[in-house]
C-alpha cells in the first residue's frame, strides 16, 4: 500500500470518528444533515483523534508490511472515537460484538452507541478491544507500555503519548525506563510524543518547546529521537509517507539493537554497545483537531487551536450555520468515496489493516489475561519457620519470604513472567534473598568513576528498582495487564504516592470483570513493610498507614487487606495473593526479627479463616460465653502488643476472662453480604462474643477498622485503637505509647472496658498502675540511655520480658 | 576568604554531623574513644551529608560576599546532621534555642539531641530552622523551591537535589518549571543536582548518566547547566574554588536574566529573550559518603559507594576495630584546629557564613507566617445570588465564586501574594472569570506554528496551570510556606494524585503548630469541582470523591471538609477558608447552574453552624419531637436529589413527618470532643433527633460519614448513601440511580425506615412506586433520547419538576 491508500483510510476513520461524536442517525450522510440527526448531548474529544488515526493507520502499514506483532497503548484515552473507528475498520469490533458488523447496520450501531447512556464511554475503557489503558487520568501510558514490554521479546509496543500527558511528572520519569529494559529478553517500546501543541485551554510545553530543544532533551535522556512534523513544510504535504519513513527506520533500528544485545558471537558473549541501547522515539507534530473547520460560524479559530480540543463545531441543533458546517465537516471525507452503498468500507480501505492477530485490536497481549499461566509456586514446607510454641522462636518475616520468592524467581527463569518492582527499598525491606536468584535490571553503562561501583545489577534481572513509585507501579500494571505476574514491594507510608493510579487501576479490574471476553488477570500485589511503628527511627514522615482505606474504599469484588502477624502466615498469605487473580491485595508484614506464633498448618487454618481465637493466649475463656473483655489484634506489632497485654493482665488480674483474636483478613471484620470475605455470623460471634467490649489494636488508622465493621450489630462496643498521626523519631515503644496502643494502655483499656462491662474487679487501680508503668519507661526512654535496650524500645518488647503465650516462659 | 576558609569550614560541619550520628558524649574527643561515648543506635545518612555541606559552604560565600537573600531548599532531608552542623556554626540555632549555643556545652547537646527521643528527629523537619520541606517522601523539592521563587523578586531559591530523588516523577517534571516563572516579578530557582551516584542499593539513573547526556538533557528543557565534578580531575583537588566559580557564574547569569526582564527601555517594552530565559543549573558530582573511611574494618569499600549512604562504619560498640576506625575518621577532620578548648568554632571558621537575617537558616522566608498578611477578600455582598425564595433562581457555583475570586486577584495585584494553581482546567472548572483579571503564566516562546496560539498568556500571570498536579501542589505548598496565599482548583477525582504530598503536608503543618517560633501560615485550599456526579460524560474514570476519605485520616488540628450546597454558601466557605491559618481545607462545589437555596445572611449563619434544619423543605415537622424520618444531605447535587425526595414524600406520603437537614461541614457530624468543629450535643439532637432514622444523602463514599459519626450515640440509625463505585458514561440521573442516590431512590428508603420505625404508612407500596418511577426514567435514558432534557437527566432533575420548597412551586 502507498501513502493515498493511508490517506483514504484515514479519511475513513476520521469520518467515522466525528460521526461518533455528533450523529445519531444518518451517518453515512445519505441525506441533507438535519437537527434530529444530531445526538442530544455531543461528546467526545476530536482534538486528538486524527493524530490517533494517523499513528494507527502508520502502525497498520508497518504491521502488515513486517508482520511485527504490535500493541499500542493509547495514552490519550479520551480520544476513544479514533481507536473505535480504527477498530471497526480492521473488523475487530465485530469479532466481539455482532451488532458491529462492517456494513451500515453496524456503523449505525458503532456511531450511535459511542457516548451513550448503556452503549460506550466517551473514554477507552476495558469494554474497548485492544486496550490495556484507559487514559482518564493521565501520565502512565509510558510506564504502562515498558511493563507490557518486559519479558515478551517478540513484541513491539507502540506508545500513543499525549503532549499534554507529558506534562505530567509520572511520564517525565518515565522516559528514563529504557535503562531498565534488556533488548535481548525484553520486548521493544516504540513511544510516539505526539505534539498537537494544545491541551485543554493551552499550548503545551512540549509542544512549546523547539526541535532543537526537544532533540535535546530526549538524546539526554538516552533516545534517539526522529521529529515527523505535519504542521509545515515538505512532510506536510506527504504526511503518510513522512510517517512511514519514520516508522519503518525505527522498526529497523529496533532489529538493530536487538540483533545486538541477542546475537552471542560463537564462544563469547553477548554484543554489547558501550553507551547503552538508544531507541528510537518519534516526535510527531500534527495539527490540534486536524482536518476540522478552519473557523467556527462566527469566525473563531478551530483548527490546530485548543478549540478544537473537545466538540469543536458547537450549536449545531439550534444554530443552520454550525449544521452545514459540520455537513460541510463531514462530507468533507467525501464518505461517498469511503463506503459502499451498503456501508461497507471500500475494498481499498479495508486492505490497509493488517490481519487475524496481528490487528491491533486482536493482538493477544491486549487480553492479557489469555496468556497468563498460573505460576509454579514453591511449596512452601521448607521455608516455613518451625514454631514449637506460640513465641518460642524468632524470626523475620520478609526475610523468610525473601527465600521463598528467590525460589519462585528461579522457578520462572525460564518463563520470565514474575517481576518484583520496588523504589530502591529491596535490601531495606529485606527481601534482599531474592538477588541471590536474580539482579536488579540496569542497562545503561555506569559512569566511572562517580557511579561506577553496583552489586547485583544485571542487564536481564527481574528484580526492577528505581526511586520512582510511579515507574514501579506503571510497570507492574503493563505487565500484568500483559498476562504476567508480580509484586510490589514498598515502605508502607510512601505507597500513597500511587493512590491516585490504584484508583484507576482499580477501576479497570472492575469494569474488566463486567466484559465477558476479558480473561482473569494475575492479582496486583503489594507488601507493605517498614511498617510505620517501626520508623521510629526515620520519624514522623515516613509513618502513615493510609493505604489501607484508600484500597477499602474499592469495590469489593476487587479489593483485600491482609495482615498476617508472623513469618508463617506470611507466607500462606503471599501464596494465595499470588494464586489469585483480578483483586488488589494488600499485604502488610514486618521485617524485624520477632516472635513467631504459629505453625505452618495453623497459619494455614489462620489464613483460610481470615482470623480466630488464640485460646492459649487468653485467660478464664469458655466458647459460647462472652467474655469479660475481648482484646483483638490485626497486624504484626499489635498482635505482639495485644499478646503482652493479655500476659499483663493474666498477671495482675487473673479473674479477669480474656478472649484474645487475632484478625489475618480485615475483611473478615466486614459482614458477609457487604463483603465476600466477611466472616459468617455463628463465627463472628464466637471471635467477638455478643456483648462484651472488644478492645481492638490495628495497625493503622482506627478508621479503617469502624468501616469494616460497619453493619455488624452493635458496632459500638467495639474500641479500636491504632495510628492517630503522633510520631516522630523515638523508640517503638515511646511511638506506641504516643498513639496509646503499647501493651500498658491496651490493659489499660481492656480493664476499664471490663469494668463498664460489670467486672467488679479494681480497673481504675489497674489502670492506673499499666499508666505508671508506661511512664516510667518513657521516662527511661528521654533519660538517655541508661539501658541500650530499653532504649530501642522494641527489643524490650519483645525479649526482655516472658514471651507472652509461650508456655515455658509464662512465670 | 578564599578556598582553604571553606575548606576549613567544612571539615568542622563534616566532623560535627559525623558525631551527630555516633556520639552521645566525649564529642569534641578530648579524650580517646570508648564505646560508651557512642549512642545505644545508630541511626542518620552520612552518604548525603558532605554534599549538602559543601553547597552550604558555597552558599556562604556567596552569600557573605554580595549580600543575596538565599533560602536553602534541601531535598535530601535525610541528611539532616549537615544542615543542623552547619546551622549550629552560623549561630542559628542558637538564635532559637538557648542551650545550642557555639560552646562545648552547646555542641554536646546538638550531638546528643539528634536522633534521640525528645530530640531532633532523623529526618529535617519543622523543628529545624530554616527548613521548609522535610525531603521524607521524596520528589517535591524542586517545585517547592519554585513556589517560594514566586513573587518574590529579591530572593534566590538554591534547591539541593539529590539523584536519588531526580528519579521521581514529580522531580523529572518540576524541571519544566522555569518555563512558567517571570524573570521580572518572581525571585530565582538555582537547583544543585548532587549527583553523589548512589541511592541506598545502587547506583542512580542520573549518577549513571554522561556529562554529555546531562547536559543535552537540561539544555533541552531549557537550562544552562554547569557541570563541577569534584569526584576526579582538577575540581578534585580544589573543589571548594570549583564551586565558588560555579556559583557566582551562576549568580550573575541570574543578575544578567533578571535585568533583561526588568529594565524596561524610556517609552518600550521590557527586553526579552527569544529563546525564554536560561537559567543556570548546577550538577555537582561528589563522591557518595565524601571523607568516611575508604573501607571498612573488613575491606568492604565505604566512601564513593552505596555503603556511605547511612552509617558506614558499623559495630563500634563491639568491636575494637570499628571504634578505631571511627575515631581515626572523626580525627581525619583534626577537630583540635576547628574549635577552642571551650569547643568554640575558631574564629576562621566563624568568619564563613553570613550574619543576621542573611543566615540561611535566618532568611524570614523559611518561617514564611512571619511575611504573611491577611489578605483584602472582597465584600461578598456584590457577587453574592439573589435568593427570593429556595429554588427560585439558578446560577452556577463556580462561575460566581470566580467573578470574586477575579476581584481578589485585582486587589492582590500590587501585592502579588495570592494566586491559583490548577491542573489546566480553570476554564473547564467554570473559574475563567479569573483570566479577566490576570494570567495564565508562561514564559517560553511559543513554537509557530504548532503551538503558535494562545489566550490569555502572560508572563506575569498569576494563575499557575499546567497538566502535572504535582507541580500545582509544589508549587502552592512553597508559596505558602513563604508566607503567601493560594487555591487550587481541581477535578475531583484527579486529585487523588497528590495523596502523599499531602500526607507529607499535613505532617508538617501538624508538626509545624508544635513549633513556639513558628507563625502561622495561610491554609492549603483544595476546590474540587467537575464532581464525579457531573462526570456521567467523562465516564467512571473522573468518578472518584475518596480525597475525602484522605484528608480525613489528618489530624483534627489540620483537616477541614467543606461541602457548600449553593453558591452563596460558597462564597461564605470560600471568605472563610482564605481567612484561614495552619489547615488544610477541602471544599467540594459544583461547576453547573443549578437552583440556588440560601440567600448570603443564610448561608453565612449556615456556614457558621455547619448546618441545619431547612424547615420549609421538610413537612409536618415540630422542633423538639424526632419526625418519623430525617432526610440528611451533604454537597451540592445530595441537596438537590434530598430536597426533590422530600418533595415527592410531600405529595405521595403527606402524613410522613420528614425533616430536611443540610450538612455543609462535614466534621460536624463528629463529635465535639472527636474534632472541634463537630456539632454540640443539643445542635446534634435538634438536627437528627434522638432515635428516628437518618437518611444520609452524601456526596461522597458513604464511609466517610460512618467515619466522622463515629464516637455519637446510636450511629446505626443513620444510613448513609452515597458513590458506590458505579458509574460510567450515562446521563446524571442514571449515575445517581445507578449508586442508589436518585431522588427516588432517598424517598424509598426513607419510607421504608419510617416503617421500621413505626410509620403506618403504605411504605411497601409507595417504595414501589418510587422505583418503579426510577425504572421508567433508566429505560427513556436508554431508549435513546426522545426527550433530550430526560436524557440529559440533570435539566430534568433540576427544572422539569415544580422546584421543591419554592413556595410558588410546590403544587
């Protein structure tokens, strides 16, 4: 094909793409353009549509030309019209839906069910065939391709990039992912900066900036840059051809590299090239709303103006003018030249797409769900901590599961489909076991000698860590969204960073789960550690547990917290996350050296239920009979606190009936007809009794646990304590004592409760003696020193004193 | 002075944060090291430290010498030790606290203090002079430093960022900034890339990056970058003169841009550069961890490695070996020549910084509430809507707060201390009255003709937009941190993205209040406007009101959450709101014309209460006897749909006794003892009643309102409706019903809860009716718009009906 088949395809599509925004009827135009042709209320955003076609119909010639498997990820999802009308014309909407047959029934159906109530969102969203993004919220289409990218050699990913969305700082840190991709084992990414100049109000300030300027900017950054403008000169009387040029010297260099770095010379290794692989990157400058009227009825500017950014031609029912503009608009394709009498696009159109999988719509990445295979999980037997009794041992949970996830990196050495991303926190987190098992991903030359010492980088490496939560999290996305798997790994308090893309991706697996021909995805996973209470050390900002109602405030088809308290729960919890598919688990686990609690098979029994009595750690308690008090855990450093608190009262008030339950599952605290995993009521009540208070210790906010417990009867007797935002850089157990969760103010609490409650024995004496003790250790605390233990807090906690439950050590 | 002055200088800030970080006694080694000289834990980042001292240095010098107000923002706020050295040295902190005076007695308690409990924390925060960005959550440095830059033409910014933080994408795109920063009006931005090569476990993308693909980079985005690589070659062996030339380079190029833009020629144009000003960056390579010890006791290298990044040399306390080395390391610095016997800096290391307020710990802008002035807010009386009756008018929200905004901006322009940061969408926001008055900043040549067109341009605008909502918050949080105001306008479900700046905020306005000297700032004002309930166009990905739930989390000292259900209440909110010190106010109102219900003095005793009892659109309701229900709303369109349920229960059920409450700060619902704006017991009773059902209309996730209940007696009386995550492209009325929040939706629940509460009326029935009501107008939407105002949904809802409580209106 040649660039005036290009052309009269996109004249196809741009068509169709207006008649989506404005027509409701008579979209082939077989009559004078009426008012009641025009839909009620016109959506849509042309300004970037042509430019989506133009890349498209571009990716169309290369792909049937070279037979390159291609996706594209369209950055600006809000012009959907053009990745509909490109997807109708290569027949892939009709693969999936029958009404969308390429004849006039089907584009009736197509232009009319575009931004209507029932039919499709005004933005790409997973209803779309081929699309692994919606583009809503924009900056991480970049990020997202590069995910799609690793690890699938054969794939091309082409990124549609708004210059709008680059202005966001997620896809400024973005441009710097190639130095994390391996061109022998990874796929390539080939990102289209497309420069129409405006966003909504504005130019832009990539389209503000020169060609010089931006050759620049990104030779800096590692690319090799090729600027197609359509906005002037020779390439803006070829457009097609100047595209294709481009596209088919980028499909080279892209062999280039790859043959590169893939090519092992006989005995030797790999080619490598000393200033790291430059890829190309096209910079395409066309017209803002390209191809719509110069000038609206009144003689305002639309075209290649941020007028032309939404619905550019206005009024249309009201106002004669601005409907014979807009006929003029349309017949202006000459649609007539486009479609058969049946509405059939013309055989010259139809032969531009390439064909079965390898139209863009079709390609299987885009579903990734298809692909994805269930990993090969390591059993977890020889990893699990042996626990003889409840605290008889000690150990790390990250640390353990660090070993067992090395294994699980090896086990998939030969499938590269799990990856851990992480913001250069993998050693601090602890899980630095699994370098053992693979390198972190680098592939640019170091500079010697200002950065020229690394350990366990690798070109090929799984482990991807750069101090971006953006890149780590877009990433991740593309690569599940791809059919893989993976796991994200973060300091608790600074995953909020990526609350805003959670939403969205959260989104997605909601509305993922409604379209019938999207396979199940891998779960998004993430672990949380260096959990705040133990960031005594780096202080107040690096404490916050928010996460945990930004994911509960998801759909609960989609969202899940869980918070195993030992290494061994940890590991049950992490082999079902990984197990499961289209949810967003949230992990939270320790990384310090503490006490174990449970058995591998209890944790198993522990998991599956999402919580339940830990009768050994409790005092004077009968199934079936409420308690005194019961004092409920649900995280590491509250289990140990709640554990402490009830060997506290055991000593000083042993009338006193303790029920002692640990929560693994937040969403067991939920009822089950507000969430799937709400625990049932005969169970409820046998954790939680039926009247008594229950003194709950959360990890995080105590709001978090007043909303799951929403809709349970009589939530009111339930007193949660956790992080109230009192922090700073002190012990672990000053911090706890400042947000009023140590052991001394959970007895406190459990005494005082007990007593409202009708126990008749001496709370306020109590009370008041845990009070004076805390003091006392806070005191020890600000005195400086004088007991190094005592003084790191935690080690006081969790060895000096007996450990609680374990039955030799209870005095 | 000369290079070995600063040289000099160094050494004793360099040894003085060396013993922050180990020692606890015997800190000006008088005598040999023991192990109980050191701290019980070691905790501190070396690897940073030197780096921020060298720039420290350097700034001294320039700063002594030609007398430029300089504020220092440091990013890497974990290498705190070297501000504290270096603010110790300068007499700052002194100047704040008696016991830290330039004396032995004065240096042990600055080496004690850090990092211990009660102390300073680990990490710089408000407690440290001088700061005003902590650098715990990395990335926002850069646009912080441009907000502080803003309007501020005497002040030169130097922002330190460090590489590991450079690989955020809030930093990568904070570069852009210059690009809206006015030579003329605003101060200067010189940032320092310190690129020491390593975050903690690898070498960093920047560090890893050429000197040619650096400075390509910054070209490109429109620096001037100056390369000082002290890691190697002749800058190596005088680094401090190195630097020296480099900044006063720096200084005057900054001098000379300055003077372009602000000598204006007899009877021309200020001078202007085509090319947009060039401002210099700084990319200063220095060895990681600069001065420990090249190896450890075991031969593992240290300096010029990730192993400097926090404590290098570890277990001194146990090994003989590692106490050596650090007491050679501490002695490396020959402490005996930098401070007297009485542990005073000798006087050649006095003589470095400057004196008085030029101090960069002194600079008034680092304790920006001491510049702040209230700002002249217009009489609202003018802009305000003239309300005959309840319903009787329409005006849009938005458009009327912005005509008063406009005037705010006008008397603020002499001033030049307010000013509105929004993510492009101001006009799209129905804020553009403001452009009237001022606007859009942007000082870079625009590209003809790709991006040749504009509206509305200015250099010196003060409206700030761009699509990055991390440089929108940046940007706000520097400039009100030095003492100025600000708004930011935003799509609500957009501003999820900066969720962790926030956090980060909130933790310094918290910690901030606890600081005696201290003064006050002007709040962080968020609008959130384009609501997800007028999102039905855009589609379930703009549908997201969870910012609530976040800044919920907050301390109750900081978070404040505004829902005005008309435009005078928005007025009132927003008079309210900007007269503010030390919060972090979110208010939600709508952008479209809609009934309008309070006239100002309403709104103003309504704002006043929190809310209130709207007896004319309740019915047969009787002060101090609980109705059979209560219909509570809270945000603009719950007001309308509450108010057209108490209408519909007005004509289908007239003997149900309903009583309308509108609720327009949210933390009114808590308790008084939970937050200090939750409504007194008697308020709470006269708006809710004692034991009758409460059907809460909210704007947002209905946890958010169990949230603030929470700690009231009896919650479970209210039930609350709200967005349940549903939503894609579809009309308004069909979102509402589609959450369960349509007007019909209200008035069955309403009379089924009646019901329950002993109501005799046919609720069975009339909840039937109600929905089946709902149905009929979900298929006409789906029907495809035979009506359009029906398909439209919202026009339907707030006209076709007889207003409700419109006294003329009601049937």
């Amino acid at each position: 094909m040649d660039a005036t088949d290009l052309a009269r395809y996109r004249r196809a599509a741009d068509y169709l793409a207006v008649a989506m925004i404005y027509l409701r009827d008579n979209v082939l135009l077989r009559e004078p353009l009426r008012p009641e042709h025009v839909k009620p209320r016109l959506l849509g955003h042309w300004g970037t549509c042509p430019g989506i076609t133009f890349v498209h119909a571009g990716l169309n010639r290369l792909v049937a030309r070279t037979g390159q498997r291609t996706l594209l990820v369209t950055g600006p999802g809000h012009g959907a019209p053009a990745n509909h009308a490109n997807l109708w014309l290569e027949g892939t909407h009709e693969e999936f839906d029958p009404a969308l047959t390429r004849d006039a029934a089907g584009m009736a159906e197509l232009v009319r069910r575009f931004s209507w109530p029932g039919g499709f969102p005004s933005h790409l969203s997973p209803q779309v065939p081929g699309v692994l993004h919606e583009g809503g919220e924009l900056g991480y289409a970049l990020a997202t391709a590069f995910g799609a990218a690793f690890d699938d050699p054969g794939l091309l990913v082409t990124c549609i990039v708004g210059d709008g969305e680059a202005e966001t700082g997620p896809t400024a840190g973005a441009w710097h992912s190639p130095k994390f991709l391996d061109p022998a084992t990874s796929g390539a990414v080939l990102p289209v900066l497309h420069l129409n100049g405006y966003k909504i109000a504005s130019p832009t300030v990539y389209g503000a900036m020169s060609d010089a300027e931006l050759t620049a900017y990104f030779e800096g950054v590692g690319w090799e840059p090729t600027i197609v403008d359509v906005t002037t000169g020779p390439d803006a009387d070829e457009p097609d051809a100047a595209l294709a040029r481009a596209l088919d010297a980028a499909h080279e260099r892209i062999g280039s590299i790859q043959r590169a770095y893939r090519v092992v010379p006989v005995g030797g290794e790999p080619r490598e090239e000393e200033s790291g692989p430059r890829w190309p990157v096209l910079l395409v400058r066309s017209p803002k709303g390209w191809g719509a009227p110069a000038h609206d009825v009144d003689g305002n500017p639309l075209e290649s103006t941020f007028h032309a950014h939404q619905v550019p031609v206005e009024g249309v029912a009201d106002d004669p003018r601005a409907l014979r503009l807009l006929e003029d608009w349309l017949r202006s394709y000459r649609p007539e030249e486009l479609f058969t009498a049946d509405g059939e696009p013309v055989p010259e159109v139809l032969a531009v797409p390439p064909r079965g999988d390898l139209r863009l719509g079709m390609v299987p990445q885009a579903n990734g769900g298809t692909l994805r295979r269930p990993l090969p999980l390591p059993e977890l037997r020889p990893y699990a901590v042996d626990v003889p009794a409840p605290g008889a041992v000690e150990a790390g949970p990250t640390p353990v599961l660090g070993r067992w996830l090395a294994d699980l990196l090896r086990a998939t050495e030969e499938r590269r489909d799990f990856r851990i991303v992480c913001p250069d926190e993998l050693a601090s987190n602890k899980l630095d076991a699994v370098l053992e098992a693979t390198g972190r991903a680098f592939t640019w030359p170091l500079q010697q000698p200002a950065a020229g010492y690394s350990e366990g980088l690798s070109r090929s490496g799984r482990v991807l860590e750069t101090l971006s939560e953006h890149n780590c999290q877009g990433w991740l996305q593309g690569y599940l969204l791809t059919g893989r798997h993976g796991l994200f790994p973060c300091y608790e308090a600074f995953v909020s960073i990526v609350d805003g893309m959670v939403n969205q991706y959260a989104k997605f697996l909601k509305t993922a789960g409604e379209v019938p021909w999207r396979a199940p995805l891998a779960s998004l996973n993430y672990l949380l550690t260096s959990e705040g209470w133990r960031q005594e050390h780096n202080g107040y900002s690096h404490q916050g547990p928010g996460f945990i109602n930004q994911v509960l405030q998801k759909k609960s088809s989609v969202a899940r917290v869980h918070l195993p308290p030992d290494a061994n729960t940890l590991l049950v919890t992490m082999e079902h996350v990984l197990d499961s598919t289209d949810r967003i688990n949230v992990v939270v686990a320790g990384k310090q050296s503490s006490a174990q609690w449970l058995t591998l098979e209890q944790a198993r029994d522990h998991v599956a239920a999402g919580g339940g009595v830990w009768e050994w750690a409790g005092n004077g308690d009968e199934p079936g009979r409420d308690p005194d008090v019961v004092l409920a855990c649900a995280g590491g450093i509250p289990t140990v606190e709640t554990l402490a608190a009830a060997w506290l009262l055991r000593r000083e008030a042993p009338d006193l009936r303790v029920r002692v339950v640990n929560v693994v599952d937040l969403l067991a605290f939920s009822p089950p007809e507000r969430h799937p995993h709400g625990a049932g009521a005969a169970e409820f009540t046998a954790w939680f009794g039926t009247a008594c208070p229950v003194v709950v210790d959360f990890h995080g906010y105590p709001s978090a646990v007043h909303e799951v417990l929403h809709g349970r009867p009589d939530p009111t007797r339930f007193h949660v304590k956790g992080y109230v935002e009192e922090g700073t850089t002190t012990t672990p157990y000053d911090l706890l004592a400042s947000n009023g969760v140590s052991r001394h103010d959970l007895a406190a609490e459990a005494v005082r409760r007990a007593a409202e409650n009708g126990w008749p024995g001496p709370a306020e004496r109590l009370a008041g003696r845990f009070a004076d003790e805390r003091e006392r250790i806070r005191a020890g605390v600000r005195r400086a020193g004088e007991d190094p233990e005592e003084i790191t807090g935690w080690r006081w906690s969790a060895g000096r004193e007996p450990v609680p439950g374990a039955t030799a050590a209870v005095p």
